[in-house]
C-alpha cells in the first residue's frame, strides 16, 4: 500500500528520508480491520469498560479476542489503563 502510494501521489523519496508509518495502515494492508458495530461485548468486556470508562467496550471486547491467552486472564489493570 505504502509503495501503491508513493508511486500515485509522486512522492519524491531520496536516501536519508525518514518514513513513518502509522499502525493504522499495517492493520490495513494485513486486512486487519474489525467493524466495532459487529462486535458484541461479553460480561468482561463491559466489566473492563467500568473501569476504563473512556475506552468503548467493542474494543475492549476486539482486544480480549486478540489476546493470545484463550483463558482471558492475562488482561491488567493500572491507573486506568488496560492490557491484554
């Protein structure tokens, strides 16, 4: 996608440049894309969300599913923040 890009848009890139690219677009070229409004939040997700208030509990629910732990207990909780 980078490359597809550089080449439309004729970006002049010469060595030295710096080029950085944002998780977004890796996600995107890996197909890594979850629509959140078919997400359906288990009991944790939502217990999670109580704590983490600012993060929407699809979310929490697309970061339980990708966590590599299948029993979900790996999941921690500090100053309201969350990981998995």
């Amino acid at each position: 996608m980078l490359i597809e890009t550089v080449k439309k848009e004729h970006f002049q890139i010469a060595g030295g440049d710096i080029i950085c690219v944002a998780s977004k677009i890796c996600s995107l070229a890996e197909g890594d894309v979850v629509d959140l409004k078919q997400v359906v939040p288990t009991s944790l997700a939502r217990k999670i969300q109580q704590r983490i208030s600012r993060k929407d509990e699809r979310l929490i629910q697309v970061i339980i599913y990708q966590t590599s732990d299948p029993t979900r207990n790996c999941c921690s909780f500090s100053n309201e923040k969350a990981g998995c």
